[in-house]
C-alpha cells in the first residue's frame, strides 16, 4: 500500500497494528498447540511417573524345552490343567 496523502497514513497505521496483532496471535496458538502435542505425548510419564527400563538378567522367562517329542509332549499334557497326558 502507498500512501499519496497524509490521510493515508492512518489507514496504513491500522493495517500494520492489524497485522502484527494477527501475527502475535498466531504465534500463541501455535505455541500452545505445540504444549498441547507434548501434553499429550508425555502423558503416560506424567500419569504413572518417571519408568526405568527392566534390566535383561539374560535368562529366559520359560525353562529351554528339549528336542525329545515325548518329553515335550509330557510337560504339554501336565500344564493342559484336565488331569490326562497328552500320550497315550
């Protein structure tokens, strides 16, 4: 915009101050935006509190099962909880 006359400037005045009011408001929405993202992210941390990783003791959870059939067979049947084996 070019101002021609002395009039003019208070128009250009109004537009500037509009554009900067315009400009600082959406520079707060992006910044609470951005604090909502990592509200949002972090909210597991916040709610349970700060986790530490479970260190690998290198063992396995379940006993290694052998490679003989009937042996695993047998341990099937007697963690199948009706009483019978898995052989017969």
């Amino acid at each position: 915009m070019r101002a021609t006359q002395f009039s003019d400037l208070k128009a250009m005045q109004k537009l500037l101050a509009d554009q900067a009011r315009a400009e600082k408001e959406a520079q707060a929405a992006a910044r609470l935006a951005e604090q909502q993202r990592q509200r949002e992210q972090q909210l597991f941390a916040f709610s349970i509190g700060a986790v530490k990783p479970i260190k690998d003791s290198g063992r396995s959870a379940r006993p290694a099962q052998s490679g003989d059939p009937k042996t695993a067979a047998t341990r099937v049947g007697r963690f199948r909880g009706d009483g019978r084996s898995a052989i017969r």
